[in-house]
C-alpha cells in the first residue's frame, strides 16, 4: 500500500514543520495516509466491476498525473533555506491558533 503519493507526506515532513510542530504533522499524515489506504480497500472491488480492470488502470494512470501536477505546483524548492524561514512562511497567519491548539492539548 505505501506506492504512489502515500510515501511523499513522510519524505516531505521533515522540511514543511518545524521541531516545535512536527507531532501534529506526524499525527494528521498518518491520520489521511491509513484513512485513504481503508478507501481504497473498501471500494476497490466495487469499482472494478463498475469500470473493469482496465478502467482501474487507467484511474491509477490519471490519478499518478495529478498527483504529479499537484507536487510540481505546490511543493516549492527549500534548498538553501533556513528552517525558521520556512516555518515563517507556513504558519505567518495561524500561529497563534496553533499555539493554542497545542496549549489545550
């Protein structure tokens, strides 16, 4: 199960939050990635005798593009930066929901 998209959010993780944030990161990663992982179990029989199996391939093949279009457009390059300014720029508006979230819990 873990082909395709589903490795990118544990590759990905340890540049998009800080020390101070990554737990919550860890948390809703895994949350989405088993989440998805039941979804694709659950309707993957029903969906093969609604488009056949030619049809699934050809949904993994659309979905494969997407999902490689989605990374091009919102996953910018961070080489040469600082980890403080690029947690600056993911949570410039939310910090202070974060640091309460966070306070309650």
């Amino acid at each position: 199960h873990g082909t395709g998209m589903g490795p990118i959010a544990w590759i990905t993780m340890g540049e998009v939050f800080g020390p101070r944030h990554k737990w919550i990161g860890v948390t809703f990663a895994s949350m989405v990635f088993w989440s998805s992982m039941i979804a694709v179990d659950v309707i993957f029989h029903y969906l093969r005798f609604a488009v056949l199996t030619g049809g699934i391939f050809w949904f993994h093949c659309v979905m494969c593009v997407g999902g490689y279009i989605f990374v091009l457009l919102c996953f910018r390059e961070l080489k040469e930066q600082r980890i403080d300014d690029i947690t600056k720029s993911f949570t410039k508006k939310h910090d202070s929901l974060i640091d309460t979230f966070i306070a309650r819990v």
